[in-house]
C-alpha cells in the first residue's frame, strides 16, 4: 500500500532527527563571510566540488570585495583566478553580470527575496535557495543532483526536475527544517548514499528507506 503525506511527514522528521545525529556539524561547506560571498561561491560550486571552490575563493574575495569590484574586473581576470572550478569562462561571465546587476538594481547589496535573486544572471532557484537558507535565515530547500537522487530513494518523490521535487519536498519537511534537510541530505550522499554504490549496510537511514539493499 502506498504511504500517505502524514505518513511520509512522520518518516521525514525521524530521518531528519537520525541524521542530525549523525552528522551534528553539517553546515554550508562553501566558505564565505557575507552574501556576496556565498553567492559567488555558489556559482562557482557548480560542476565542481566545495573543496576546490574554498581552494580558489580566498584570493578572488581578497582581490574583488565587493558588488562594484567584480562588475568592474576584466573577464580574463577573474577566469584567471577561477580556471581550475571548470567551466570558468561562463563562470566568469556570469559572475560579472550578477554584479552589474546587483549594482545597477540592488545598489551593489544581495537582494533576501528569492523573486529578486533569480532575476541575477547566472542565478537559479538552487543558488537562491543556498544564499537564502545560509545567510539571510530564510528557509530554503536547495535541490542539486543529491537531493534528487536520494530522495527517489527514500521514495519522497519520483520526479527528477529540480524545481518540481522542491515544491513537493517543501509540503513534506517542516519549514524551519528546509535549509537543514538539504544540508543533511547531500552530507549523506557524500558520506554514505554514494551515487552508484551506496553503503546500505551502514546507512543510518536504512530502516526508513524503501530502497535498502
Ligand atoms: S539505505 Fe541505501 S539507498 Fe537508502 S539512503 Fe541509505 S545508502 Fe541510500
């Protein structure tokens, strides 16, 4: 018999108390000190890892401190600085464009609405989510490839459009929860949900998921 929303509520909350359990220290890996930060960082973190972003940021944040820096820069100065995240000449272009925007509309601030975070170039609602999740306290639920993966899994949802499974994950975890269970969920697909070789014998999880092996 298929679970209902309730029972599906009650199953999110005990995965959510397990691996909070398991991993009480999770935290936005990206490391940054304000919104701009963050938000650079996260457009960075696309196709490439937190460690490699928190390699190449120190230098790009010390040389580029602000909104009118960046929106300033040469593109090949800040490829320069961002080459080894991959796919740095869009990552660069589009860097700059959010600034210019950030300066031209949002007088060089990061906007807290998430209607005004997607309208930045370069800026989805998985980026906005991070931003305003971890520095603005607004809870957000964002959905990269290990929030999609784990939870077909855990059979919270069977969609695979990022935009569709936060809607639907958003109805099932408590609001103040949003930006935590994404934190937890993609701590868990890089610690033990392992893509393609999942360490069910070890999962903390593994009496609340349907896909246990
Ligand atoms: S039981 Fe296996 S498939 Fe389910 S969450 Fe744990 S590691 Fe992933």
């Amino acid at each position: 018999m298929r679970e209902t929303q309730e029972q599906q509520k009650k199953r999110v909350l005990k995965i959510i108390r397990t691996l909070r359990k398991t991993y009480p220290d999770v935290k936005c890996a990206l490391d940054h000190k304000n919104p701009l930060e963050l938000l650079v960082a996260t457009i960075l973190s696309a196709q490439c890892t937190d460690k490699r972003v928190n390699m190449v940021t120190p230098a790009l944040f010390k040389k580029y401190p602000n909104a009118k820096a960046y929106a300033r820069a040469k593109p090949q100065e800040i490829e320069g600085l961002i080459r080894s995240t991959g796919f740095y000449q869009n990552k660069a272009r589009n860097i700059r464009l959010m600034a210019q925007a950030l300066v031209k509309k949002f007088s060089g601030e990061v906007p807290a609405r998430m209607e005004d975070l997607v309208q930045l170039p370069g800026v989805g609602r998985k980026t906005a989510n991070v931003v305003l999740g971890n520095v603005f306290g607004v809870p957000g639920m964002p959905v990269d490839t290990h929030m999609i993966r784990i939870n077909n899994l855990l059979g919270l949802t069977r969609r695979h459009d990022a935009v569709k499974i936060e809607t639907e994950l958003c109805r099932l975890v408590p609001r103040k929860d949003w930006t935590d269970y994404s934190h937890l969920i993609i701590h868990h697909g890089r610690a033990r949900c392992i893509a393609r070789r999942p360490d069910c014998a070890r999962c903390e999880i593994r009496l609340l998921c349907p896909s246990k092996k």
